[in-house]
C-alpha cells in the first residue's frame, strides 16, 4: 500500500510540473517605454478606459508591435521596473504601432500617470526597464459582450474583466454537439456566425481553465457576467471535455451548480504551487526531499525482504532437485 501511495504521488506531480504558465518570476530586461495621451479606444476594444468596458484607471499600455502579438496580449497586465526598483503595474489596452521605439523587442507606450511614476515627462523616453506578467487586479467575474451590429446570422464576442488574458474563444450552437473555435482578430473580438437560437460559449483562459455561458439570443452589445473567475495560478491538469457541465436553458451567471463544477474542474491543488506562479512550475525543494526518503525507504525494504526470501527459495531448489534424484531411482 506503501509503494501505490509512492507511485501516485510521483505521478502528480508529474501532471503539475507538465502544464506551462502564464506568468513568470523571471524578469524580461532591456525594456523602454514612451507615452501618449490618446487613450481611449484603443486597439484592443475597450473603448472608454473609465467606461463599462475599461479597466477603470488609467495605468495602462499600449504595446510595440511584437508585444501586441496581433492582438494575442490583449489584456494582460505587466508589472514594469526601472533602474530604481519603482515598479507600476500596467494592463495592455492598446497597440503601439509607429515606427521607430514602437517596433522594439519589449516597448512599452504609457498614460503619462504611469510614465511619471518611471521618470520624468520631460525625458521622452525610458531605457533600461525590466518587466514580468502578472495577473490583473480587477474585481468580480469574467464578462462577454456581443459586438455592436451582431443579428441572427452574425456576433463578435469581446471577453473583458479578467486576471488572465484569453487563449480560446469557442462556440457551440444549438443545433450542434460540438464547440467550434474561433479565431481572435487583431482587435481583441471573435467573431462567429449565427444560425438562430441559443448558443454556448466556451472561454478558455492562457492557463488552460474553461469558462462556460450560455446565450439564449443575440442582442448588440448585451454584457454577460459569468459566475466565475480565472485564478492567478496554473491549473495541474487541462480539462479536455468538449461537452460543458451546464445545460442549455440555463445561463451561468444564475447557475450555482455549474460555478461549483467549474471551480471543481479547473482550480490548481494548492499545495504543490508556490506563492507566485512561475514559468514553469516545479517540483518544490521539500516535494523532492519528501520524494528521494520515501524512494530510500521502498529500496530499503524490498532489499531487506529480498534476503528474508532467499532461504526460502534455496530450500525450494533442493526440494526439486531431490524429488528428480527420487524419480530417476
């Protein structure tokens, strides 16, 4: 029972250390940053940064073009360092596409709040930054939209509110049994077409958790808050159903059954997760301690039983060997 109990622990951790991360504790150097003041609706769709679909503030980034990724980095929150160790968290709302400091490896085009807090204004730019990923701070549940013009034959979904930016963005119709994926653009929607009825959503975050909502019909710019959060760790093992835990006369906002299932599904065991998620989780110190006593332990015993067993068997050989002699008398 000893030796199970060793096996499936091994194996769970293996699942753990498997997944990759959204975040990392390692910093990215050689950063700069501009900034700018036209910062409302910017490329990633959130209109008015004070509006219902903003983040609220105005520590925000617009990201040179290989940050922004096509739209990919849409809504993912850095944390940005100077020389000084004076740190601001930022959330990308904005691409930064001009030629010259835009199209750097790691730029950054801020508010000038967040740009005064680096450096001053008057320096026009800031060289020598370090930045990592972090989860955003936002408050209550993920929300969908249906983009502005959506009908019955035709909607675009913009995901917003969420600590972790969005992988995958599906959809499963009513007269179907498959979730179809769509393909994000480089503004931050997804869009899809409608062929009546209600429909499933299916969100998948960057740390390979689900989130499902169900629509009963297409209506322009109608928000749904779901019942979940993603969480700002890694998930130990990606789900992989395609059939969703809710039913289709229900939306998830109002259904307490399928936040509990979701949570059930998605959430991270704790205990195998630092206090910050990094780049790739591994094995603690003590989970790899704890690991190499009990393997000694195991080797110790079957080693001890082994030479408790060799007398045994030796006894068998000559009880064979003298029943041959017997039979050939």
């Amino acid at each position: 029972m000893k030796f199970i109990n060793i096996i499936i622990f091994i194996l769970s951790v293996k699942l753990i250390s498997g997944q990759s991360c959204p975040f990392s504790e390692s910093s990215i150097n050689g950063a700069s940053a501009t900034f700018y003041t036209a910062m409302d609706a910017g490329n990633c769709g959130y209109e008015k940064l004070n509006g219902p679909l903003g983040p609220g503030n105005y520590m925000i980034a617009a990201l040179g073009t290989k940050l922004y990724q096509n739209g990919a980095q849409c809504g993912q929150c850095f944390k940005i360092s100077n020389s000084k160790n004076v740190s601001i968290t930022v959330m990308a709302t904005d691409s930064c596409n001009d030629a010259g400091y835009c199209q750097r490896d790691n730029h950054f085009d801020l508010s000038p709040v967040a740009f005064s807090i680096l450096g001053s204004q008057s320096q026009g730019v800031l060289d020598g930054l370090s930045y990592v990923k972090v989860p955003c701070e936002v408050s209550g549940n993920v929300k969908i939209m249906m983009k502005d013009g959506s009908n019955d034959f035709w909607t675009s979904f913009f995901v917003f509110n969420s600590k972790v930016i969005i992988k995958q963005v599906s959809i499963k119709l009513s007269n179907s049994v498959q979730f179809v994926p769509l393909t994000q653009t480089t503004y931050n929607y997804w869009p899809s077409s409608i062929s009546g009825g209600h429909f499933q959503v299916r969100i998948e975050s960057i740390g390979g958790e689900f989130i499902y909502v169900t629509i009963p019909k297409v209506e322009s710019r109608k928000v749904y808050e779901t019942s979940s959060q993603f969480s700002t760790s890694c998930s130990n093992e990606k789900s992989s159903n395609n059939q969703s835990p809710t039913s289709n006369n229900q939306q998830t906002s109002n259904n307490q059954n399928f936040n509990q299932q979701t949570k059930q599904q998605t959430s991270a065991p704790q205990n195998f997760i630092p206090s910050y998620c990094q780049q790739y989780i591994q094995k603690p110190n003590y989970i790899m301690a704890k690991e190499s006593v009990e393997k000694k332990e195991n080797n110790d015993f079957l080693e001890s039983n082994s030479f408790k067993l060799l007398p045994n068997f030796l006894y068998l050989i000559i009880l064979i060997l003298f029943l041959l002699i017997i039979k050939t008398l």
